[in-house]
C-alpha cells in the first residue's frame, strides 16, 4: 500500500494553520504526520488545555483538532467554550471535536457552543482528508458571511445570505439557519418565524421547529411556543434545548413548578451542562424546593472546576442554599448540610482570594449557619472576623447587605437588621429585583420552614375569608402573624377582616386590634409594594374609628 | 455480623437495572474497541505494505470493526426501547456524505483487495448523519464478508425516495431474507451465525425517517449490476 503523494482534493491545505490538541503524544504525532502528508505546514500541536488557549491569544489558527477527553484538567468542550467566549478564536475558523463515542452523549446538550463538526475515532488518513477537505471548502464558500459575522455586521451577513441560497445549495441547511439565527438577532423576528415556517411546511424538522419555537417565545406567544416545544420534546426525547426553551415559556407563563420539572428532565438526561444547572438552581430555589436547589448548585460548582462559567457566585448560592437547608435542622442530615455549607464557603475564599468581599460576603453566611445550628459563639465570631466592613449602612454593598441582614435576624438583632434594610431600600429606590429581596426579607425574616408555614396559613386564611368564615380567617392570620409578626401583606390582611366583622358586629374592640396591627407596619418604607395599601386601609379605618 | 451483610447484598441484587448495567459495559467495550481500531490504523500507516496485505492483520481489523458496528447497534436498540432515540433529520448533499463514509472503509478495502465503486447524484437527501452511518458501517461491513471481489455504493431519487445501496458480486441473500418491510428481532441461529440484530437494527433507523405519511424502509433482494446481494435503504 503506497500513500498518494498527490492530494486529490481543491484543498490547498499549505495555506493554513493547524493546531492539535492530545492528551497522547502517539496521536498528536499521527495527526501531525496525516496533516504533513496532505500539504500541511504550520502546525502546531499541544497536550494540555492551557498552552493551547494560550497559543490562540497570540497566533492565528485555522483549524483546531481537538480531542474532547484530555484526562485530568479541562476537556475539549471547555477549550472551545473559552476559545469562542474569549473570542480567541474566530467563527471563520474550524473547530473540530475529536471523540471516542459514537454517540455525541458526552458533549450532548453543551448549550452555547458547538464545534464545526465532530470527528469519531478511529480516525484514518482518508477520513480525515475527505472531512477537512469538505470543511475547508464549505469555509471558503461562506467565508464572506463568517467575516461579516465576526465584525457584527449582521445586515450585511444577511444580504450575503440570501444572495448566496440560490447559488449553493449544498450549503442550504447551513444557509437558511444562519439566516433566521441573524434575523433573530437584528430583532427581525417575522422574517426569522417566515423561514421557519417555510421550511415545516415542506418537512418536519427538528431544527426548524426549535426556532419557531424559540421565535413564539421571543415574541411573547407563550401558549403557542409551550405547546410547540413540548410536541418537539416529545418527538424528540434527547433534544435538549428544546428543554431549555420550553423551561422558559412555562416561566413566562408562571408555571414555574412545571418549568423546574422540564429541566429536571433535561439534566436527567444530560447532567454536563452548567448552565443549565445554574438555571435549575436559581428556578428550584425560587420555588422554595431547597433540597433540588442545592443540588443543582452543587452540580454547578462541580462542572465550573474546568469552565468558563466558574465564579464564586456559584459557590455563595450553594453556600446560601445549604445554609437555608440546615437552619434549625439538627439531625444528622442538617449536621451534614451545615459542614458541607461550611466547606463550600471556605473553599470559595481559598479559591477567588483576590475577589472584592469575598471574605465578608463568605462570614456573614457562615455566620448564620453556625446560628442555624444553635452555635451563637461561633456565629459571633464569624461576623467579628468581617466587622469593619459590614459598620457602615451607607456603603456596603446591597447584596451583601441584605444577606447581612438575613444573618441579623438569625441572630435575634431585628433592630439593626430594620435599620440597615431601611436604608438599603432608600438606596436601591430604583433597583425592583434588589427591593423584592428587601421586602421579603423584612416580612418573612424567618427560617426557610417556617417562612413555608406561615405562607400556609395566610393561604389558608385568605380561603376562609373568601367563604366568609371571618372568625376562622382571623384565627389562622393570627396564627400566621406569630411566626412572621411584621409580614405586611399578612397584617393588612388581618385588619380587612377585622374591618369587616366590625361592620356586623360593631365590637370595637376589632378596630383596636386593628389599630395595632397597623402601628406595626409604622417604619414599612415607602417603596414597599404594600405601602399603598397600608396608606388607604389606614384612612378607612380613621374613618370608622370616628 | 458477616452473615447479615452478605444477606444485605444479595438482596440488593434484584434492584440492580441489568439492561443498563450492560449498556454502560457495552459503552465501554465499544470505547476499547474504538482505541484499538485507531492503534490498528497507526499499525497500518507505520508497516506499510509489510502488513497490508497481510489477511491475518485484515482480519483482526475486519473483526474488530464487526464488534464495534455491533456494538452500537446494541447502544443504539437500547436506546430505542428506552424511547431515547430520534432521528435528528437535517439535509445533507448526498455525495458528500457518502465519500466522507467510504473514507472510513478506505484502508480495509486496500487491504483485502477489494475493488469499489460510489456512484452518487448529486442531490440532497434528508436523513439523521449518526444514525445512517451506523446503518451504512454495518452493511458495509456485511457486503466484505460475503463478496468476492467488487463493492458498489450507489445513492438516487426514486419515487420521491432517497435509495442507498450496497451491492456485492457476492453469492447473493438466501430467499428467505430477501424481502421488504421489518424484520421480526427473531431469535439468533446460531448454526449460520447470522443475527437479525444489523438488520432490525437498519430498518429500526428506516422507519424513525418519517415525512407526512411517508416512512423509510429496507429491503433485500439479488442481481443488480454486480449480480451479488443488494442491501437498500429507501428514505422519504
């Protein structure tokens, strides 16, 4: 068997850059030798993550074969996530994944980028040639669009496009999704939805009904864009972004239980995708499901080892999550829970040691986990460490305020904690995100089961009144306002009923009651969402109490 | 205290999901395989004519890569019964599909002196890229165990269908496989050593090719230009 010493190819492989990248010098060796023999020169090649992303910063590379498993340290879908997010290396350049799976399971449902094209191993000289060979022709053809693309020219990419679908149709596939993903962006969404629809109506493709999907959702067509993502994720069980999206139209329609389901699935399904944990986290806590929350932000912590995506954020929230989880629980299992919160925190000052408040925002939590665990001394002396920088309300950072605050409480110092909440919220007047967490915190400054107890009975008793048990409904506010006394909603709430019954009854000893209730909203800032209510429940009752 | 804790394991035993304990086995066994395909190809390139034309060395890889295609059709059906195989239909310009996928035959082919032939128009078809090389590997595969001298792949438009095949000038299918439609997953016979396993397999992957009321399909039958056995795959 001799080697062809001419390349029968249009490949003019000598005018480009290689990089390889291979945990196993025999492979980086033979790839080199397969290269040389089609022409190659400029090659270059890497063991290791670091000195290849490196070699990217300073030098210009057209082809990047990269193997996906590189044993310890970062794999090839964190190489080209970092080369593509850094921008280190261009869309016009290929990226190619080199795999020993079959399947795509490992780098499946890797959510933002994707390789060019995947190369399954065993590799051999021919494969690799006819796979270059047509990946470096498909570039040269669409190169004009790629370059647009890599400048944000994005009207200029979308001309180049449609002149171009005629003329190629080998590339059409490539073409038509490059183009509704360009109209996407420019916000041309009836353009984008048109080629979506054009191409279903010809075919049943996956692809397409994503985008339409996604589209629907774009344009606040929730109920379409729910039913069309879950018929794709039923047709197409392993579809993961399919998932994604068809969380975020449940979101948008305030089924958020349902949401956090869908995307249990898809990690299920495709447990390697950090940020789609992070979105399972932040939903699972939103819905008060702890256990599920904390385990998404471990995952997540866990995937950021290698990514891109690792950041003490990840680690503060794991941090968070376990504390709530452990508050007040001292079993073992809360024991547990507390010490890995702990661990957590440590390691996140150990590992952004030069990030700014670290150390403050990792004690305030620590501090309310030893609380939590009925360790007051140790709690103290958490918050002690970090004193200087938690003194002055004026300027610590709101975040890191309100997360002091909630330590406050726990610590039984409601006063300081209603000052600083009080001043943050005159600060964070115009933030609506920032002033939520100050109003939940000031109404439910309690442990995460207790806090679930007392909406409970609030639920309960907005029931009775609605059927009109009045005495049930004061009853079980009552009962409410003792484990959450300041709540707003729930003493508002209780004096409406109390109002009432005095209309029946005219025992004015229910307006007292009521009188009192509202006295202790007195320091309810200004721009608490029940502030209104509480301004006109309190004319009202003036007016009867006169 | 012994006692009790082998009682404890036995009784776990039972709880043990067997069809995915042999899935992640399989999983590795296909990855073993697939590194020693790869050192196979290095083993090649290095010796040159030396091995090349060696049959014990077209054997061990002609075997080798039997077990791997067999291994992810195995993958492949287990993934199917836990409804979590689809067919992700893109459009691809048939020709380069195809060549790309002889590619990976090319060394084998030299080696076992086998003549070959891709004779594809130049269209697009519509079809999932993984699923139809696993297909596509297997029937390969089967065509150079059972021809003597000559393999064709031929790819055209009939009757609204994309048609594949793989003809050989082998002796051609016995008459009781040559048929159109679904294979039965009849139990293996074990005195001719064939399973229905690539096909079920192929005609699994046919018919998850569906457009509008259309479905793709398999069918066997013998003559053709090289008046061996001929394998096609009709995709809609």
């Amino acid at each position: 068997m001799t080697e062809p010493a001419a390349v029968p190819t249009g490949t003019d492989f000598a005018k480009l850059s290689y990089l390889i990248i291979d945990d196993f010098e025999s492979f980086r060796l033979s790839m080199r030798e397969m290269l040389r023999s089609f022409g190659a020169e400029k090659i270059e090649s890497s063991a290791k993550a670091s000195p290849a992303i490196q070699f990217c910063a300073y030098n210009h590379v057209d082809v990047v074969l990269c193997d996906f498993n590189l044993g310890e340290g970062k794999n090839g879908q964190h190489i080209l996530e970092e080369l593509r997010h850094k921008k280190l290396l261009k869309r016009s350049s290929i990226f190619l994944m080199i795999t020993a799976e079959t399947s795509k399971d490992m780098v499946m449902g890797a959510r933002e980028y994707q390789p060019d094209a995947y190369l399954t191993k065993p590799i051999n000289r021919a494969m690799l040639l006819k796979r270059l060979d047509s990946l470096v022709s498909q570039r040269t053809a669409l190169l004009p669009i790629n370059r647009e693309i890599d400048l944000e020219n994005f009207p200029e990419a979308i001309s180049l496009c449609l002149k171009y679908l005629p003329s190629q149709p080998r590339y059409k596939t490539w073409l038509m999704k490059t183009l509704a993903d360009l109209y996407c962006q420019v916000g041309d969404f009836s353009h984008a939805l048109k080629i979506y629809e054009d191409v279903l109506n010809q075919r049943d493709l996956s692809w397409a009904s994503l985008g339409r999907g996604r589209v629907l959702l774009a344009t606040g067509h929730y109920d379409e864009a729910e039913n069309a993502l879950s018929v794709l994720t039923q047709k197409h069980p392993d579809y993961m972004e399919a998932y994604d999206l068809l969380a975020q139209a449940l979101e948008k329609k305030g089924k958020s239980g349902q949401a956090q389901k869908v995307l249990e699935k898809a990690s299920e399904l495709s447990p390697n995708a950090l940020l789609r944990q992070k979105q399972l986290a932040g939903l699972s806590g939103a819905n008060q499901d702890l256990v599920t929350a904390s385990n998404a932000w471990r995952k997540t912590v866990t995937l950021g080892t290698h990514s891109i995506h690792d950041s003490s954020e990840n680690y503060l929230a794991l941090g968070q999550s376990l504390s709530d989880l452990s508050e007040g629980d001292t079993s073992s299992d809360g024991y547990a829970n507390a010490d890995e919160a702990l661990t957590t925190l440590r390691r996140m000052e150990r590992r952004f040691p030069d990030e700014e408040n670290i150390k403050v925002r990792s004690r305030v939590v620590q501090s309310r986990v030893h609380a939590g665990q009925g360790n007051r001394q140790e709690a103290n002396k958490a918050l002690e460490s970090v004193s200087d920088q938690l003194s002055d309300n004026e300027t610590v950072d709101p975040e890191l305020g309100i997360d002091y605050a909630k330590t406050l409480f726990r610590l039984d110092r409601h006063k300081e904690a209603k000052t600083l909440l009080g001043v943050l919220s005159n600060r964070c007047a115009d933030d609506p995100l920032l002033l939520q967490k100050i109003e939940n915190l000031l109404d439910e400054p309690v442990g995460f089961q207790q806090k679930l107890q007392a909406r409970t009975l609030n639920r309960d008793g907005i029931k009775a009144f609605e059927a009109n048990d009045l005495d049930q409904a004061i009853k079980t506010f009552d009962d409410a306002l003792a484990i959450v006394p300041d709540h707003a909603a729930l003493n508002l709430n209780l004096c409406q009923v109390l109002m009432k019954k005095h209309k029946s009854t005219n025992d004015n000893t229910l307006l007292q009651k009521a009188q009192k209730h509202l006295e202790r909203l007195e320091s309810l800032p200004a721009q608490h969402r029940q502030h209104r209510r509480l301004v006109s429940l309190r004319k009202k009752l003036q007016g009867m109490m006169t | 205290m012994t006692s009790d804790n082998t009682d404890s394991a036995r009784k776990q035993v039972p709880n043990i999901d067997f069809s995915m304990v042999l899935a992640s086995a399989v999983h590795d066994m296909k990855n073993s395989l697939g590194m020693l395909l790869n050192s196979l190809d290095d083993l090649r390139r290095e010796q040159g004519e030396k091995i090349g034309e060696s049959s014990r060395f077209n054997t061990l890889q002609y075997e080798a890569e039997r077990m791997h295609n067999d291994l992810v059709q195995l993958l492949g059906i287990y993934r199917l019964g836990e409804n979590n195989l689809s067919a992700h239909i893109e459009e691809h310009f048939v020709p380069d599909f195809l060549s790309e996928h002889m590619a990976r035959h090319t060394p084998l082919l030299e080696g076992l002196g086998i003549e070959f032939e891709l004779e594809a128009h130049d269209i697009n078809g519509f079809f999932d890229q993984d699923l139809l090389t696993g297909v596509l590997n297997n029937t390969l595969n089967n065509a150079l165990r059972y021809t003597r001298k000559k393999i064709k792949l031929s790819a055209r438009e009939r009757e609204g269908y994309l048609v594949i095949a793989v003809e050989d000038d082998g002796e051609g299918y016995p008459d009781n496989m040559q048929h159109t439609g679904t294979p039965e997953f009849k139990a293996l016979d074990f005195k001719s050593g064939s399973t229905s396993l690539g096909l079920f397999f192929a005609s699994s992957v046919a018919s998850l090719h569906t457009a509008n009321e259309r479905k793709g399909s398999i069918r066997l039958h013998n003559g053709g230009s090289l008046g061996g056995g001929i394998f096609e795959i009709w995709l809609p």
